[in-house]
C-alpha cells in the first residue's frame, strides 16, 4: 500500500498494458488563462459551480470538488517577478508607478509622460482629493506599505494527481473506482453508492461529493479520449503547454530538464512536487514544478497515503481481539467449581 511501484498497471491485473501516462504542469509558463479549466468542463459535461471571486485574487472556482476537476490559483506575492528566464529582470522596475501611469496620455513637448495634470479617459489614478487614506494624490492604490514594489503572481493549474498509491481506489467498497490501463484513477458514477469514504482517504482533498447527487467524482484524465489516442482536453487547451501529457517516464526527464534550466537561469526556488515514487504516495501521475513551497498552493508538504497503516491496524487489532479472547478463556477455566 505505499512505497514505490514500477507497474501499477500490471499491479491492478493488466498484462498487456500501454505505458503508464500523466500530466507535467510547470507551473512557471502559467498565465492563469483557465483554458484548461473551460476545456474540461466543455468535454465532461460538468455543471457550473458558482461565479464569485473569493476576494482574495481572480478565482471563482476556489478549490478542486466535484464540479471544478481543473483548478487555477492564483497567488499574489510582493517578491521579485525577474529571473524566471533569461533577460527577464525586473528589479529596477517600480510596478506601481507603471501601473500608475496607465490611461495617461502620452508625453506632449515639455510635459513629462504620465502628468497628473490630464489623466485622460481610463486614467487608473485617482483625482487629487479622492486618493484613499495612504495613497498619495495622483497616485496608485495601494502602495506597497513598506515601500517595496516587487510584485510576481504564482499560477497553477491543479488537478487529481492519480496516485500510485490511491487511498481513494483502497477503501472504496463497491469497486466503483478502479484503476485503468493507462495507469490512472477513475470513478464509476454508475456503480458508486455515495457513502463518501474516498473522500477523507484522499490525502490531497480532491474527490468529492456533488451535492443533490451525493456520488464522487472527479478528474478521469479523460479516459474516453486516451481509449481512441487522444490527449486529454486541459492539456489539449493550454497555449503555452504549461500543462504537458505524455509517458510518465518521460514526462519526469523533461521536469528535470526544465528544473536545471530554470536553476541556471537564476531561479533557485524551483523544484519538482508529486514527481519521486519514493514519497509518501509512491509518486503522483500528475506532478508539478513549482516556484515556491507546496503550502503556498495549498498543497499538502508531504503528502501520505491514508491507507499505510491499514495492515498494521489490522494486525493490532487481531491481537487485541486474541488477547481478550484468551484472558476469557483462562477466567473460565480458573473459575471455582
């Protein structure tokens, strides 16, 4: 039930068996388009689940459940966006007083570009006067409390990762998920009978229960699509193959690949998340380059799947239950006749 497991096709009972394939999502080609999201509701027929922003950036899906199997967070930071590639250092760059100067006519003889004396139509500074409290007069809002001007958005397209490992598939009693041929994790909406326990056993928090129909669902990896030799539909969609399908095995040479050449480039932060089957799910068919920790995803750090210890549950309990039994049968055989 965990550690690393080169077949697990071949482990679910398949003996001629396509490699096994997965999604590579680097994260740091991302533009937060959400075209991957769009495609995999149009193909899977997946109702709306709400349109309001969360308020704390551009998403209003919020996070992976039954109807958002595609998930884009977005995740402002107040730190340097340069580095990411070669020639792309923006560290004398006062962002705000860019963006300050948006809508502003441009520089006439004599004027400086950007004067607060004509802001123009569409100006995004506000009238002298009417600046919030903190925000000097002709000025952007806000501005950066500690002067600072450094500003980077962190995307990412999250999904089911179809573990090697799948607590989800382990506890379900009907067999209504099962592992495919290609190596991944699907649900049966037919066979499943909403008891709800893959959802707590999923280390990750993806599965779930749509309400008004109380069955699990999530991501297939479009398995109806990979059945006829087609690529999944996020992957399909993304424009600047931030989301990459293909051969786990090879998917993985291209993530390090990818990682040495942004570690050159001066991107120090950039690792790899889901990639080792030496982790806590014996590696995920869907991993990540990140630009930053897993928490700031909202990714579990050190992600483990929730079945481990069943056998060693097991075991304790028998020899409990054993123990009792025989403190029961030595009382009644010490009883007084």
């Amino acid at each position: 039930m965990f550690g690393p497991q080169p077949d697990v096709a071949g482990a679910a009972g398949y003996t001629d068996h396509p490699p096994r394939v997965g999604f590579f999502t680097d994260t740091s080609v991302c533009i937060g388009c959400k075209a991957c999201e769009v495609a995999c509701k149009e193909w899977n027929a997946i109702p709306e689940d709400g349109l309001e922003l969360t308020g704390m950036s551009y998403d209003n899906t919020q996070g992976l459940g039954a109807s958002t199997w595609r998930h884009v967070a977005f995740i402002e930071q107040r730190k340097p966006l340069g580095g990411q590639e070669p020639g792309v250092g923006h560290e004398d760059v006062d962002v705000f007083a860019a963006a300050g100067q948006l809508g502003s006519p441009a520089a006439s003889p004599g004027q400086p570009a950007g004067s607060p004396s004509s802001p123009g139509p569409g100006a995004t500074t506000p009238e002298p006067g009417s600046a919030p409290a903190g925000a000097p007069a002709g000025a952007i809002s806000p501005v950066a409390p500690d002067g600072r001007t450094e500003l980077r958005w962190l995307m990412s397209s999250d999904v089911c990762k179809h573990c090697t490992h799948a607590a989800c598939l382990d506890v379900c009693p009907t067999g209504s998920l099962f592992r495919t041929e290609f190596g991944t994790v699907v649900v049966q909406q037919d066979i499943c009978n909403g008891c709800g326990y893959c959802v707590p056993a999923c280390p990750y928090g993806v599965i779930d229960q749509r309400r008004g129909d109380g069955r699990a669902w999530k991501c297939t990896l479009c398995y109806d699509r990979l059945g006829v030799g087609m690529e999944p539909a996020c992957a399909k969609a993304c424009p600047t193959d931030s989301i990459q399908f293909g051969p786990l095995d090879e998917l993985r040479e291209r993530a390090a690949a990818r990682v040495a050449q942004l570690h050159a480039a001066g991107v120090p932060d950039a690792r790899l998340y889901g990639e080792d089957p030496q982790d806590g799910v014996g590696g995920d068919s869907a991993f990540f380059l990140l630009l930053d920790e897993p928490e700031v995803y909202g990714l579990p750090p050190d992600p483990v799947v929730t079945t481990r210890d069943l056998p060693a549950m097991w075991r304790h309990a028998a020899a409990a239950a054993a123990s009792l039994a025989a403190m029961a049968v030595v009382s009644f055989v010490r009883r007084p006749r």
